[in-house]
C-alpha cells in the first residue's frame, strides 16, 4: 500500500506536499511494521491464556482500552507536538508507533530521540515476546495430558481429531481408529 501511495504521488506530483512526504513513506512503514508487532505480541500475550472464544475476547478488553487512551493521546498530542509530555509519550512503547510518526511529521525531532523511541519499542516487542511464550507454554501444559510415544506415535498417524477422541481429550468425537 506504501509502495501504490509512493507511486501515486511520483506521477502525480501534488503541489500542495510537504517538502519531507517522500521521505516520510518509508519511516511510516518502520513504524507501522513495529506497531504491528508490538501490539500484535500484546494481544497475543493475554489471548494465550483464553481457552475459549469469549474468554479471548474478555482477555482483549485492558489492551483495546490502552489503544483507545492512546488514540485520543495522539489527537491532543497533534494540538502542541512540541509539548514536554508528548515528547516522553512519543518515546514509550505503546504509545510511539501513534505518537512519533505524528511529532516527526509536525516538528523537528532530534534523531537520539528516535533512536531511543526504535530501542524501547524493540525491547518492550522482545519483553511481550518472552513474556507470551512462557505464558502459552504454561497454559498448554496445564491443559494438555502429557502423552506418552505411543500417544504421539497415534496423533501423527491418525490424525488430531481422532488420536484426541483416542485418548479421551474431551470435546472431540469419538471415531473408528483403523487397526
């Protein structure tokens, strides 16, 4: 989509651009592409413990109320981008995919300032990565039988459905396993 808009505006040459538009495409993407995993690993993290549907969906709740407050962080933040609390806003992980694109297209945003708003991000998306594995891996032991080879040896052969209706695994029907 960044590639069709850079496209565009090559043949199209708009007048009325910015001087940084052309420039600005490709940091908006890095900034997309972290957010995107940022806050793909945050709701992947809660959504690890939910067993059913609902449960996700309740899970969900705490990380669209933070994206929300976010949101409406940016719109003030556009009113005074030069403000002090939106210059340490901008750098924290939530809130710096939103809010750095914003300064950055607004003001003059020394390039430090950047670097640390790209480290913190990595390091919160690093965090929520270990942070959702150990909890998966928790939940998946607490729910799964530990299944002996024989046991594994029937899942691969039969399938999963019928190697869990086999083993008793509730929810799953139990069909004729060939002999």
């Amino acid at each position: 989509m960044a590639a069709t808009a850079a496209v565009t505006l090559l043949i199209t040459r708009p007048s009325g651009l910015l001087p940084g538009t052309y420039a600005a495409i490709p940091m908006l993407v890095a900034w997309f592409v972290l957010g995107f995993a940022f806050y793909g690993l945050l709701y992947g993290s809660p959504g690890a413990l939910a067993s059913r549907t609902e449960d996700a969906q309740a899970a969900a709740g705490p990380v669209i109320a933070l994206l929300m407050i976010i949101y409406v962080l940016a719109f003030v933040a556009a009113a005074d981008p030069g403000a002090g609390w939106v210059t340490s806003v901008s750098m924290l992980p939530p809130s710096a995919p939103m809010i750095m694109p914003l300064r950055v297209a607004l003001v003059n945003v020394p390039a430090w300032q950047l670097a640390l708003a790209v480290v913190f991000l990595l390091g919160g998306i690093y965090g929520l990565f270990h942070a959702g594995a150990r909890l998966y891996e928790r939940t998946v032991r607490e729910l799964m039988p530990v299944l002996s080879l024989c046991d594994q040896a029937g899942l691969w052969r039969y399938g999963r459905s019928a190697g869990l209706a086999v083993l008793g695994w509730p929810g799953e029907r139990a069909q004729a396993v060939p002999e």
